[in-house]
C-alpha cells in the first residue's frame, strides 16, 4: 500500500534526488510515481532545475553586487 500523498512526496524529492531517503521511504516515494502524472513532472522538473544550476559558476557575489541585489528585493512591489 502507498499512503505517500502529493504533499509529502514533494516535500521529500530533495532528500530523494540526494540519496537521503531510507530504503522504506525511498519505496513509496517511487510507487508513488506512476500514480500520479503530475508528480512525476514535478521530480523531472526539480531534476532538470538541478542540472542547469551545476553550470553556474559558484563564484560568491561582491558585498556590493549582493547589497544592490538585496535592495532591488526590498523595493520591489508586487
């Protein structure tokens, strides 16, 4: 039986995609794929956004560029 929800399994696809799942929860989180389209989408997506954000560079934002970046949040309006 699969008692993992929507909710739950979203909630667990970071510790999935890093190998953090204990075998019994790894379990449902995969039967819990071919239940549910929109999931599945949901994983591929997260998988797709991870392999694109290995490309950027990793090198750490200016005190400047990060307090112009933090600034233009805060007066940012909706």
């Amino acid at each position: 039986m699969n008692d993992l929800d929507c909710q739950h399994f979203v909630e667990q696809v970071t510790s999935f995609l890093e190998g953090g799942l204990n075998p019994d929860d790894e379990a449902r989180f995969l039967a819990h794929l071919p239940l549910c389209d929109g999931c599945e989408r949901y994983l591929d997506q997260i998988r797709q956004t991870v392999h694109a954000l290995d490309d950027l560079p990793t090198t750490p934002l200016s005190s400047d560029a990060r307090t112009s970046l933090l600034d233009s949040f805060r007066t940012r309006r909706p």
